[in-house]
C-alpha cells in the first residue's frame, strides 16, 4: 500500500464575508466532510462545529480570533463535536451533553464496530502519528448547556438556539431572524439526510421538518455541502416529508451510501 503524505495545512478556509468564514478539511472524506462555521460578532464570536479534532482548529483560527470565543457543537457525531476539547468555551445541547462529557465513541459514532472512521477516508494524514485505530472522541466538559429558545448575543446580532432532533437527539440549529439566516448542522443540508443511525428517529425528524417548514429563511449554512437559499430549503424539506409520510418501509424509498453526517 502506498503510503500516504502528511498534510502541510489540514484544513482550509473561505471567507464569506467580513463576518463569516467557513473552514473545511479537504483531506477527509467528502461525504462526511463538516462545514465549520465562524461567526465574528461585535462583543464575541461564534464557532459552530469543530471538525474531527484530529490536527488543531484552534490553533488553524487563531488569527481570526481577537475576542472571547464561544465552540458549539450543533450535535455530538466525531466530524462535528471532534475538536470541542480544545476550546475554553464550549456549548452543546443538553440531550448530548453526556456523551461529550465522557467522549461517548458510540453516540459519536466512531467506535471501531461502527466503522464509520476509515483510513480510505484519509487521503492526507493530520499529523504522522496518525492512525484510525486510535481515533477517539475527547471527552470535555461542556461550560454551557443549551437548551430550545436560549439566545447566544454577538453584541450585533444574536441567534435563537432551534432544538430540532431526528438525525440525532440533541441536534440544533442557530436562527439569526433578522437576517433569516440558519446555521442548520445536520439537521437540514443539500444531500442525502441521514435518519437510519442508531441514533436516529425518523418521526421525530418529521416533526422537526414540519416545525422548518413555518420559518422564515433567506440562506441556510447547513453543517455539510454547499450554502442554500429559502426555494431549496424549502423543496428539501417537502421531498423529505413526502418520501417519509408515505406508508411503507422508510428503507425502501431512500437510499444510504454508508457515510455519517
């Protein structure tokens, strides 16, 4: 087997704007690749999802950061809440809290039997210590508790925290509803939803597509592929809820490739 380089610079980032900028770590798997979001905001700032935690966003970020900084993880799964341990300020929603606290591999889902964390999924190595066999999620313990309706202010703009499960049971979404926007995890994104996980519950997941369906959106910064606007969302939603109420096995209609959002 060929082996494989190291990465001189394991992610990569994009300014949106002067506010906004998206990091990414090109050296991993495209399907399960995260979209980490970083908000700049007048009194503090926002970081929405960690990545893997397996080479060090923090210190990838550091030039951005002139501020008190808040991490959230929008849920507990290893290529979102991966890199939580090595912020001072991090935040999930109480339905998870547990399992970053302990670094549950399993509500992760990178324990070695669920064989979700491969090495073809590395076409790059983080750092040349590096193997799948020891990956683990870091437990830390969460500074912040989130719960539906609290409100994170930036000073010059603030964000409703969503609750909205299905994919996993402590998914968020954060909602600016002066500029509609929705950082929305894995809760809502331009590719195949995944609601067949272990910790996944395909009603309550309608229950949250019903509840989207009556916001207010402009864009969405989903936690995976590209940015969408309001038609998209709102035909992702529609197709999501068709393809799921109708009478059936839920397996039947929808495929799975095997990746984990």
């Amino acid at each position: 087997m060929k082996e494989k380089r190291v990465s001189q610079c394991w992610f990569s980032t994009q300014k949106i704007n002067d506010l906004l900028y998206l990091i990414t770590e090109p050296h991993y798997y495209w399907w399960n690749r995260a979209n980490l979001w970083l908000i700049k905001g007048r009194d503090r700032d926002l970081l929405i999802d960690t990545g893997l935690g397996v080479s060090s966003l923090r210190q990838h970020i550091a030039s951005l950061i002139d501020k008190p900084l808040l991490a959230i993880a929008s849920h507990i799964h290893f290529d979102h809440a991966g890199g939580m341990h090595e912020f001072e300020h991090r935040a999930i929603h109480a339905a998870e809290a547990d399992a970053l606290r302990t670094g549950d591999d399993y509500e992760a889902l990178c324990s070695s039997a669920q064989g979700f964390v491969l090495e073809e999924h590395f076409d790059q190595l983080p750092t040349p210590e590096f193997t799948v066999e020891q990956y683990t999620l870091r437990g830390a313990e969460p500074t912040q508790i989130l719960q539906e309706g609290d409100v994170l202010d930036l000073g010059d703009r603030a964000f409703e925290v969503l609750h909205l499960p299905g994919h996993s049971p402590g998914c968020i979404g954060l909602y600016d509803s002066q500029a509609q926007d929705l950082f929305s995890g894995d809760v809502i994104y331009d590719g195949d939803l995944l609601d067949e996980l272990h910790c996944s519950h395909i009603p309550t997941y309608i229950s949250s597509y019903e509840r989207l369906q009556n916001l207010s959106i402009e864009t969405v910064y989903p936690g995976h592929y590209q940015i969408f606007g309001k038609e998209r969302y709102q035909q992702i939603l529609v197709e999501y809820l068709e393809a799921r109420r109708t009478p059936g096995c839920p397996s039947d209609r929808i495929s799975k490739d095997g990746g984990v959002a």
